[in-house]
C-alpha cells in the first residue's frame, strides 16, 4: 500500500471544514479516509500566518 497524494486543494478543503465549518477532526478524517495525523499536519502547515507589519 503506497502513500496516497492529496492535492492542495483537497487539503485546504478539508482544514475548512474543521477550522470553518466546525466539524471534528475524527469526523471529517473518516468521512475523508483521511488519518487524523494527516489533517493536524495540513492543519500546520495551511494555518494563516499574520500579516507582516507595515514599516
């Protein structure tokens, strides 16, 4: 079984539907047959970073 590749479209996807959506991680991760290891780390690595201040 090899590693599955997901698009970053379909990472972004699912990080809305927990971060804007309000769904569980364990909920959209069976929904998706997506660990739930895998949505924290998509979850990091799409997190909004703050603006950088005007100088």
């Amino acid at each position: 079984m090899g590693k599955a590749n997901f698009s970053d479209e379909f990472k972004r996807d699912a990080v809305a539907q927990i971060t804007e959506r309000g769904y569980r991680v364990a909920e959209v991760s069976q929904r998706l047959g997506v660990s739930q290891h895998s949505l924290y780390a998509w979850k990091r690595q799409f997190a909004r970073r703050p603006a950088a201040r005007p100088a």
